[in-house]
C-alpha cells in the first residue's frame, strides 16, 4: 500500500500519442509474440537470439516475422555496445505489388547507465540500417538508414520486481534519395 503514490505518476506518464497519419488505414487490432534466448558468455559479452511473429488488421493477416541476432559488450558498469542482425519477411498486402518482401537490418548500439539513489537512467543511441533483398534502386528500393535515441527512467522499489520504468524514443530517418524526418516520438 505504501507504493500507491506511484500509481498517478505511471499513469501520467503512460499517455502516447499515435504514430499514424490521417491517410493511414485504420488497422485496429495486432498482435506481437516473442521469444528471445541469451547467453552470457562471460562478464562482458552477452549473446541473444530472438524470434518475433506478428499479426495485423484484427488479427486476420499476417504482418511481419523476424529473426534477430544480437551481441553486447560491456565495456563497464556504465558503457555497453552492440550490434545487432535482422531479417524480416514482411507482408505487404497494399498497392499494385503485393506479396511476401525480405528485408535486412542491422544496427549498431553505444548505451549509457547510471544510478542516482534508487533512480536509474539509461541511454542509448542506435543506429539501423535497412534494405530489401533482391530489389534494385531502379526497382524503388532505398535504404533506410535510422538513428534512434531512447532514454528510460526506472525506480527501484524494495523487494518488488516489477520496478516501473519510463522509456521514451526519438527516431530520425534517411533514405538514400535524400528524404529525411525527424518523427516518431515513441513514449
């Protein structure tokens, strides 16, 4: 009971705004499932493997299944880098060609950790790098280049494993013909 006052500052900071366009279809209803293994190899390299399926238009359709290779090395207590591999198969079921499209992503990671009393904070900047397999330029297919930054908040409340925590993502994307946004606030 004595944790109660956290409940209106998580619910405050719970509010999202949404990421769609007004011209974007209304898709109503997805599902995202996950499993991830790791290993640690020792007391600075960590190994992970994770596959990820996902179901979209009130799961009806299929949207996208991916598989992620990632490394961590921990330069500190408070520095850690990684990089990571993708491959997607994504549905597309919009426009003239449709069907299933392969996708590899890879990203490079630089994270920053501290702690403040019973606060933590954590930093990461990302940067991602996508492409579609087996299209051309000619064919429209750019590279998608992405840098991410995400800040998260945690409190550590005594003897409770469910500390709350407060990420928020900034996400600046290029392509290689020129077009680039600075969007996606994800909180």
């Amino acid at each position: 009971m004595r944790y109660l006052f956290l409940l209106p500052i998580i619910l405050i900071h719970s509010t999202t705004w949404p990421q769609t366009k007004p011209t974007d279809t209304n898709r109503d209803f997805g599902s995202w499932s996950s499993a991830q293994i790791s290993c640690k190899f020792n007391k600075r390299w960590t190994f992970s493997l994770e596959e990820q399926y996902r179901l979209k238009d009130n799961l009806t359709a299929f949207d996208r299944l991916l598989t992620q290779l990632e490394t961590e090395y921990n330069l500190s207590k408070q520095f850690e880098f990684g990089l990571g591999l993708r491959h997607l198969w994504l549905n597309d079921n919009l426009g003239n060609q449709q069907g299933l499209e392969h996708h590899f992503r890879f990203h490079l990671d630089a994270s920053h950790k501290t702690k403040v009393n019973r606060f933590s904070f954590r930093n990461r900047l990302r940067y991602q790098q996508q492409n579609q397999l087996g299209k051309s330029r000619l064919e429209g297919d750019y590279t998608n280049r992405n840098y991410r930054w995400k800040s998260a908040i945690i409190y550590n409340i005594r003897n409770w494993k469910l500390d709350p925590e407060k990420p928020s993502t900034l996400n600046y994307a290029k392509t290689t013909d020129k077009r680039a946004s600075l969007g996606k606030l994800r909180t």
